[in-house]
C-alpha cells in the first residue's frame, strides 16, 4: 500500500472507531434533549460510570471483558433512573439556566465521588488476551481491539435504528421527540417513555464509555473534560435526531483523527472552527428540526 | 402626549406610584455594606489581605456575568473567555518587560472587549442550546490556543517571569497585600458605580425586558442584537480587569483561568448570592471563596462534592440564592 | 389640488407563504382604511395569526407586498414597521413576566421616544415617560395593579396590559390577535369596552372567535379560510352569506 493511501486507510480506521465511541455516548443525549428540551451537562457522567465499572471490574475482579460491558451498560441505566426520578423530572418545565446548574452540581460531585472512590489517576484498561495484537486482513492489519470495537458498535447501532423503527418502544420514542404534546394528547404515557428513553441512553453511554476507554481516558474529571465533544455532537448533528448525531460524530471523529495525525499544531482548532460555523449556518444542528 | 385621546389629563402628575417608579435608582444605605464591610476587612485582618483583594476582583468577574445572565438572561457558560484574556493579556505584557500596572489592566480589559464584541456577534444570533454551545466552543477555542502558544503563554506551566511595576510609580506591591487590596477595591468600586449606572438606566431596563420576553421586545421595535451585542461587550470588558487584576495581584496565570471550571465556578457563585440583583456577587463570593479556603485545609477535592450538592440542592429548594430567600422571609 | 385619495393604513397585495408543500397564505390581497375597525375571522387554521406574522414581519413572505400607510415595507424588520407605526397584541399573552405593569408599559414607550438607548442616566429621570405610562393604565382602568408584576394579575388584566403595551407605541395601525382569548367570561366585558373605546384615528385589525366581540365592534369583516380570503364585507353581509355558514357550521352566529 502507498504511504498515503495507508495514512488514509488508518485515519478512516481509527476515526471510525473514535466516532463509534462518540456516537454511542452521544445518542441518548441527543434523544432526551430533543424529546424534553432538558439541557443535560451531566451525561458524560454515566459514560464515566461505565467506564470505571468496566475497568474495576476486570483489572480488579478479573470479570470477562463482555459481561464487564453488560454490567456497565445495565448500572448505569438503573442509576440513571433514580437520577431522573429524583432531580431531573423537577426541571423539565423549568430554567435554561436551572437546568444548567443543577447538572453543572452533578459534575462537580460526580468528579469528587470518583477521586474518592478510585483516585485521581487515569484508569488503565487491561485488554482480554483474545483482543490484544492485531487482526491481519491480508492488505494489511488492524488493531483487534479497535476493530472488535467498530463491529460492536456498528453492530449496537443497526440494533438501535431497527428497534427505533420497528418496536413499539421505537415509535412512541419518535413521536413524543416530533410533538410532546400531540404524543401525550394520543395517550403515551410520556413520563415513564421519558424515563425509560433516558435509562436506555444513559445505558448506551455506559457502554460506549466502556468500550472507549482507552480512547477517551477513564478518570475523575472525564464529564468536563470531553463534554464539548458530547455536546459538539449533540448540538452539530440536531437535537432530537438519530442519524444526525452518527453524521456529527463520523465528521468529528475522522476530522479529529486526521488533524492529530496530520497537522498536530492545530489541534482541535478546526473543529472547534467548524462547529461554529455549522452552528452558525444552521443552528439547530445539520439535522435538527426547523 | 401621544395617547391623548385616551388619557384624561391632569391627574397622574406626581402620584406615589410613578414617584415610587422613578426613584427607584436612588442610593440605598444598605448598599454602603459591601464598601465598609471591605474597609473593615482591610483593619481587621492583615494577614489575609491577598486573599482578600482576590476576592474583590472575583466579584467583579461575578459582577460581569450577572450582567449578562441576570439582565440580559443570556446564559453562558463560557465566561472565562474574557476572564482569561484579560488575566494573559496583563500577563504577557508584564512578563515582557512592560509591567505598568494601568496600563496594563486597560490593555487587558480591551483586548477582552475585542473577543467579547467578535464573539458575540457570532455567538448571539442564535438562542438556547446553540447559544450556550457558542459560548462554550468559543472558550474552549481560546483554551486550546493559549495551550498551543506556550512558548508566550507558558502552557500547562502557566506564565512566569510576571514583573509588575509600582502603581503611578509609588506604590509597590508589597508581600502582605496591602497595595493589591486597595488597588482591587478601587477598581470594582468604579466598575461597581458604572454596573450600577447601567442598570438603572433605560438601556438596562430594556435588557430585562429582553430577558423576560424577547417576542415582545421585537413587537415593541426595540434593536434586540445590537442592545445584547452591548451588554456583552461591556461584561466582557469587566470580565478582563477581574482577571487583569488576578493576574498583576497574584503574578501568575494559568490555563485554568480560560477553563470550563472557571465558567461554571463562577456561575456558582451568582447563583449563592442572587442572580439580578447586582448584589448578588457582593454576597455569593466571599461566601465561596472563604469556605473554599478553610475547606482546602481539611481536604481540597471534596470541596467539589459539597459545592456540588449545594447547587443541587439550591436549585431544588433556594432558587433565587440568597436575595431569594430574603424575598420569602420579606412576605 | 384636488386630494388624491388617501393610501390605506395597511395594505398587502398578493401575499403568499409556503412551508414547502403547506400554503398559509395564499395571494392575500388586503386592505385596512384609516380609522377603521375590522374584523378577520376564520376557521382554526385559516392562517389569520400567520398574516398577522407576516404583516408584522415576524414572518417573511414567499412573495407579495406590505404596504403601511402606502409606503412598501416589506422587506424592512419588524422593529422598522413598528417606527412606522404598526403594532400588534399576541394571542398567547407575550408580556414582560416579572415585571410590574407599569414596567411594561414604559418599555414600550421609551423604545417609542428613542429613550431606551440611554446606558448611563437613570430611567426615572424621565417624568414624562413614567407619566405618560401611568396614564395609559389608568385610562384601562389598571392603575390600582401599576406596581404589581404582571405574572399576578387576573388573566383579563394581564390581555389588557398587553393592550396598553401596544397602545404605548402609539401606532396608526393595531392588530389584536384574540384580545378575548382564554378571559373568563366575566372579565371579558371589560376587554370589548376598552376596544370601542379606542382612539378613532387608530385602524384596528381584531382577530377573533369570539362572535359577540366581533359584531359589536367590526364595521367590515374578512373571513379567511385555508391561507386565503373567502369574502369581505359588512357585518350584515356576512351573517347572511351562504358560504361563511356553511364554513362555519356549528359556530354561534348573532341571527
């Protein structure tokens, strides 16, 4: 392979899995925005809370990696319902500026909680053997575990866009983000929809910030750290919309990856440059509703 | 009068209520509590005057932000921008053989108001979630350019080698923080009288016209961006002499003065004291700040914890802060 | 020299508006005479609140004009159409929430007298304003509620400070989008006599469902359907005609 074809296929490689890791994290805020208008700094605490149960469990209790994930994926949206139920659901008609506040607190004591309970330092993800080295497809070999991390999340995707779309669940999901209220007037009970949405995003979130840990590294101050990226994505792609956030974070993800590799003194320059500018052009997102 | 048709003259002239209406910018002895509540401070406790001409100027930050959240009810979370600005443009002049401390801050409070009126006319003409995002990119975006210019910035370092000259000439910055205090005091006193100036006049009556009802602003033909444009501006103005001022008192700047952290902290702050009130930041950070550091000698992370469950809790039960709560007592 | 006839208040000449396949406003050709009092009804969905959008210039057109007293306006913002005097209340009440009535009021009227661009001198130094303010709450009958933020008045109070918010920017023309909507009916009394007691010089444009307030007030009645204008015409014209009952079946209408 040419030099610059195989920059390229590794750019494209690794940015798609660093887009899958956004996307994951990111989709369930996007739903639970748009369906609520509920602005939810806080999310990237549940990636981080997915994140540590993964890595505890396997480098201190030797856990097998895929129920490590399960185990993340299920607290984090059983803690995210006593989250709701508690605090969230007062808001919902409320402040911007409440709303802003109340998450901004959760941050801060989330950020404490997890120094207290597993130290400052950034956490080490120890792969399973059977996904450490490499996997040879011949023209050329990729890192297994990011490449187990691409299949997965496409894989959690097409799950997610065919459940939206065939289930049930699915429909009431996109009517109550269309129309709250037209949703309720036909008899969804929008409360329990909500709760069970944001359970499930917040579950996707564990997931995802399980599965990116070493992209996006696992330690105390994690929810401030990456929530421009999170919200870039969110606010980018369209509040409320599920393919856009997958565009947004492909974008980022490849544009991010690239740039590192490329033209390292720039940084995140361009992104932030971009996000701008597309909010700019449009600012409910490329796919948010006019 | 325009509405003469419907008006039946002569009765309304110097009633209570418009008296009540039109001296309500009238000077308050209560509003003297800050001033001799500061001058007391200076007497009675010299050894923590550095820590209190920190505060000062943290007020003045706070001052800022209430401006454009309490009154133009723009919601920011990106405020640190123009702190930051104003704190590295000070800096880097001291550090480069220019350490004129007026001169200095001027420079830093109209570098500030640059980004402020770029930014914000980029960053208001949108609303809500694309509104806070803005904000938000835009301060990660100078974060990240302070980050990369370390060879002028110092980067994660911070800056070094700050040497600030005496003030006009004569008064030097002495270790028990004597000059500082009253060079911070002096500084948010007349930011303090011009914030006020500003409120009470119909431009700021307006702004919170703008804040409670947009739609109704634009049906009354008021020139909604150009005002929010000024508001912002000027906060952000004010925010780069806070950090000006951080920046000479203290001889250091960091990346952290441009941090979400510092946006969000500062938030904070507001919302203990009251957001609106102008007073609201008089009252919100010395209560911070010196719980902060008697906190920081028992066990400095978990002040996160606490500051953290505060705003829960505020937001759930004391909204409104401090002068929210007084309201309540009041009734 | 023979005066020629005067242009109208308000004029729109082929007004139109899409939302991609959805059409609001269909080649609305309108006109609103010098003190005039007209009615625009309509069924739900008509579009009568969209043309009060587009008029005002919340809402820019697909195509068409707007005229104010025979000058085009259309392509100007909507705080240029309220120097020119177009003013407008909204259906779902838009007032400055925490705010004391007599607050509202001097908004409206310092934006008026250019006032409001003042950033240093304290509002209460302008008497006039404050008082003129005054007056006109107490020309609705709402001086006693002066100091009271309006997000505690009675509903009714709260539809009649956003009249005289919009009476403060002392406009040649005044849209009412649904004065009376959502007033109980005991207070809604109160609403139509301070409509016919409106200066006559004004040119009034009501929308309303509410039949009584209507006949009452209006001296000429457009009744639009579906994004265009159905008929035009006198009261009596209107209760009569065919068409109008037949699009509004089962609506009360005075016999």
């Amino acid at each position: 392979m040419t030099d610059a074809l195989s920059a390229a296929v590794s750019i494209g490689f690794h940015g798609l899995a660093f887009a899958m890791v956004l996307y994951l994290i990111s989709v369930g805020l996007s739903v639970t925005m748009g369906m609520m208008g509920f602005v939810n700094l806080a999310h990237g605490v549940f990636a981080m809370l997915g994140g540590y149960i993964v890595t505890s469990l396997i480098n201190r209790h030797g856990v097998p990696f895929g129920l490590a994930l399960v185990a993340a994926a299920v607290l984090t949206a059983l803690g995210s319902i006593i989250i709701e139920r508690l605090l969230y659901r007062r808001l919902y008609s409320g402040d911007e500026l409440d709303q802003v506040l109340l998450t901004m607190g959760l941050i801060f004591m989330s950020l404490a909680a997890a120094t207290y309970i597993w130290g400052a330092m950034p956490q080490p993800m120890h792969l399973p053997r059977w996904l450490s080295g490499e996997v040879d497809l011949g023209f050329r070999s990729f890192p297994a575990f990011r490449s187990f991390l691409i299949l997965c999340g496409a894989a959690l995707v097409t799950a997610l866009w065919l459940g939206l779309e065939r289930t049930r669940f699915g429909v009431r999901i996109r009517a109550a983000v269309d129309n709250l209220r037209m949703a309720q007037s036909v008899g969804i009970n929008t409360s329990r929809l909500f709760t069970l949405t944001f359970a499930l995003g917040s579950g996707l979130a564990g997931l995802g910030g399980g599965l990116g840990a070493d992209l996006l590294a696992i330690s105390p101050s994690y929810a401030l750290d990456n929530l421009v990226y999170f919200l870039i994505v969110v606010a980018v792609g369209g509040l409320g919309s599920i393919r856009g956030p997958f565009v947004a974070a492909l974008l980022i993800g490849v544009a991010d990856t690239g740039f590192k590799y490329l033209l390292p003194e720039l940084g995140a320059f361009i992104i932030y440059l971009l996000t701008m500018a597309i909010l700019l052009w449009r600012p409910r997102g490329l796919f948010g509703r006019a | 009068m325009a509405t003469e048709g419907l008006v039946r003259p002569g009765i309304s002239a110097g009633n209570g209520a418009t008296l009540a209406f039109a001296r309500r910018h009238r000077l308050h002895p209560l509003e003297a509590l800050p001033w001799v509540t500061a001058i007391a401070a200076f007497l009675l406790f010299p050894t923590y005057l550095p820590l209190g001409a920190q505060i000062l100027a943290t007020i003045l930050f706070a001052l800022s932000a209430d401006l454009v959240l309490g009154y133009a009810g723009i919601v920011t979370l990106g405020h640190a921008a123009f702190f930051g600005t104003g704190a590295y443009t000070a800096g880097i002049l001291a550090a480069n053989g220019w350490g004129e401390p007026i001169s200095g801050l001027l420079a830093g409070a109209l570098a500030s108001a640059a980004i402020g009126v770029v930014s914000g006319f980029i960053v208001l003409r949108t609303s809500g979630l694309a509104l806070l995002m803005q904000t938000l990119v835009v301060a990660t975006l100078l974060h990240e350019a302070a980050n990369r210019a370390s060879s002028i910035t110092g980067g994660d370092d911070g800056l070094q080698g700050m040497q600030v000259w005496p003030i006009f000439g004569v008064f030097r910055f002495d270790l028990f923080g004597r000059t500082a205090f009253i060079y911070c005091f002096v500084v948010l006193f007349l930011c303090w009288w011009l914030a006020r100036r500003i409120v009470h006049s119909p431009f700021g009556r307006s702004l919170t016209g703008i804040r409670e009802n947009v739609l109704r602003m634009h049906a009354i033909g008021a020139p909604v961006m150009r005002r929010r444009l000024v508001i912002y501006t000027i906060s952000a103005a004010f925010a780069g002499l806070a950090g000006a001022l951080i920046a000479q008192t203290t001889g250091f700047v960091g990346l952290g003065f441009l941090s979400l952290d510092r946006s969000g902290t500062v938030l904070i702050m507001l919302i203990i004291g009251g957001v609106g009130r102008l007073y609201g930041a008089f009252i919100g950070v010395p209560l911070y700040m010196i719980a902060q550091d008697r906190f920081s000698e028992v066990a400095p992370v978990y002040w996160y914890f606490w500051i953290g469950l505060l705003m829960v809790l505020v937001v759930v039960s004391a909204r409104g802060g401090i002068f929210g709560l007084v309201d309540r007592l009041r009734r | 020299m023979s005066e020629a006839a005067r242009s109208p208040a308000l004029e729109t000449r082929g007004l139109c508006k899409s939302f991609g396949a959805l059409q609001v406003a269909n080649s609305i050709d309108f006109r609103l005479e010098h003190g005039a009092r007209h009615a625009l009804i309509g069924p739900n969905g008509a579009g009568k609140t969209s043309f009060v959008n587009l008029v005002t210039g919340a809402l820019a057109p697909s195509a068409g004009q707007v005229l104010i007293d025979g000058t085009e306006v259309t392509d100007l913002p909507q705080s240029e159409r309220v120097k020119r005097g177009l003013a407008r209340t909204f259906q779902v009440t838009a007032l400055f929430r925490r705010l004391t009535a007599l607050e509202n009021v001097t908004l409206g009227i310092a934006e008026r007298e250019g006032v409001a661009d003042d950033l240093f001198w304290p509002s209460g130094r302008h008497q006039r304003v404050i008082e003129e303010a005054y007056a006109l709450l107490e020309s609705l009958d709402l001086a006693d509620d002066a100091l009271r933020p309006v997000n505690m008045l009675a509903y009714g109070r709260q539809r009649l400070v956003e009249i005289a918010v919009s009476l403060a920017l002392a406009p040649k023309v005044l849209l009412l989008d649904e004065p009376a909507a959502g007033v109980p009916s005991g207070e809604s009394g109160t609403i139509i006599e301070v409509i016919e007691r409106l200066p006559p010089e004004i040119a009034l444009l009501i929308i309303e469902h509410d039949m009584d307030l209507v006949f009452r007030v209006a001296q000429r009645i457009t009744v639009m359907v579906q994004g265009g204008v159905l008929v035009e015409g006198r009261p009596e014209e209107i209760a009569r005609d065919p068409e109008v009952r037949r699009v509004y079946l089962g609506e009360r209408t005075p016999s």
